[in-house]
C-alpha cells in the first residue's frame, strides 16, 4: 500500500446506506420509528429496511442475543444522520425531549451543530446539520472544527421548528461515520492512499478525518478506543457496513484497480465491491446501479 500523490476519489462521493447488527427487531423499530422518527421501507423476518421519504438510509439486522460492542474494540463509533436545516435538528431535539429519550452530547462543532445518542444495542448515533459552507473556514487545506457546548434553548427556539412531530423529513441523509480503528496511520494509507478520500483534519495523533469533494468529513477515524484494538467479537452488535456511494462506474473501475494495486482483498459484485478496512470495519463501495442495503 502506498502513499504517493494519486487522484482523489470522485469529488461527487457520498454515503449510502449504513448496515447494522441489533440484537432485536422490534425494540429497534420501536425506537428508529417511534423515536427518531424514519419510516420503514421494508421489513422481513429477521431485517428492516428504513429510509426518511426517499432513499433508503439504514438496515437492520437481527442477531437475537447480539450484545453491546466492547469500548475497547474497533468498530463503529457513531454514524451521522443529516438533516436537511437547523429547524429539522430542532424538531429532533423537541421529540427526543418529549420521548424523554437520553443525549449523551450535544456539540457546535463550527461546521456543523449535533446531538448525540445511542440506539437500544450502544449504536452510536449523530443527528446534525450542516452550516453553510460559505462559513466553514479553511486554511492550509484543513477545515476548522472544534467541540463547543450547543445551546439547546436557542435550538429549540429556531423559527420554523413549531408544529406537531411528523417524522425525518424529506432531504434526510447519512452525512458521514465515524469509526474507531486500531491504528491510525494505517488507517490514513488505506483511506487516503488507497481509497483517496482527502485529508481535511488531524486531531494530534488520535484522530483523522476524511472526505470528498470539499466536505467536512465522510469518514472520521480515531484509535480513542486504544491503539491496537481488536475487532469486537462474533456475536455484537454494531456496523456490519457503511456503503461510499461513487457516481459513475468508471470511478468503481479505478479504485477497484487501486484495491489490486495496494492487495487489499475484497468481494467483485454487480455495481459494488464488499471489503473491511485493516480494522475490520466494513465497507461497500457502489456505483449506484446496485440495490443498495440488500
């Protein structure tokens, strides 16, 4: 694996559909329906298949008896719901408040403002939204970020906000994940040198963030969970896959050729590649002709 200068990946990227192990079905749906408010697109036995009026966003799968991920494994450390205006973070927020449902953070991070929760199996779960890229502030090629206390009282006054709770509205995406990875530096060769998502933040030596197209992150990486963790064990809950969503399939047909080159393994399928990242998380990158999710 290598990192000289290569071409970054399509500045078009985005992320699909996020992937995860739940222990059980019917408590999920209780909380991504009742909860957080997404609609289910389909539902079999043993999955659901969730979305927020267009595309399909989550799936769930269920492992009776799946337990919560160890902290000190690697894995996910939350996925990212993004909502379309600070009016929908709003209404979240009255509706995670009425459900009297428990935040275990709430952050101005300049880019963007965001609430923090888990799912009923320790799925970590952002809900943000975005600030105008006109006043993210850039220099050197890095993108400033920080953690500052939301303020939760002049959210819950934003003009627009009012109203009865209907649900995730339309415009809603996945905006990015966050992982927990065992080292960083071989984290950073295989998403930056390998997949070639740019580089836009370093925090020290504990924490990478990656992205296309001038986004402030798709992919945040850390080893807060200890440098040289395990993957959790068989039988957790958690990230089974995020899905990178690159637009045209001769761009799946270059990082495919970049997967050969650096010897990553991975599985060739109609429209996407299925592999893990030297962590063990896992990933499916698509072209968009696949049916995503299934």
């Amino acid at each position: 694996m290598t990192t000289e200068t290569r071409q970054s990946i399509d500045p078009r990227t985005d992320l699909g559909p996020v992937l995860l192990t739940i222990a059980d079905l019917e408590r999920s749906l209780e909380f991504y329906v009742g909860v957080l408010g997404f609609q289910v697109y389909r539902r079999e036995e043993a999955s659901a298949y969730l979305g927020a009026g267009g595309e399909n966003l989550l799936v769930l799968k269920e492992d009776p008896g799946a337990k919560p991920r160890p902290r000190n494994t690697t894995g996910l450390y939350h996925y990212a719901i993004l909502l379309p205006d600070r009016a929908a973070l709003a209404r979240s927020l009255r509706q995670l408040v009425d459900k009297d449902y428990p935040l275990w953070g709430a952050s101005d991070h300049l880019v963007s403002e965001a609430l923090y929760l888990d799912d009923p199996d320790g799925n970590g779960i952002e809900i943000y939204r975005d600030r105008p890229r006109g006043e993210w502030r850039w220099s050197e090629g890095m993108v400033e970020m920080d953690t500052r206390r939301l303020d939760l009282g002049a959210l819950l006054r934003e003009p627009g906000s009012e109203g009865a709770w209907e649900g995730l509205p339309t415009g809603t995406s996945i905006g990015h994940v966050h992982l927990h990875v065992r080292d960083l530096q071989e984290a950073e060769r295989f998403y930056h040198g390998t997949l070639g998502f740019d580089i836009v933040t370093r925090y020290g030596d504990q924490a990478l963030f990656v992205s296309a197209g001038g986004y402030h992150h798709h992919v945040g990486l850390n080893t807060w969970a200890g440098a040289g963790a395990a993957p959790p064990p068989e039988g957790s809950a958690g990230l089974r896959y995020f899905t990178v969503r690159v637009p045209e399939v001769s761009e799946l047909d270059r990082l495919i050729r970049r997967l050969r080159e650096d010897g990553v393994v991975f599985e060739e399928n109609p429209g996407s590649v299925s592999l893990r990242d030297p962590s063990g998380n896992g990933i499916t990158i698509t072209d968009g002709s696949a049916a995503e999710g299934v």
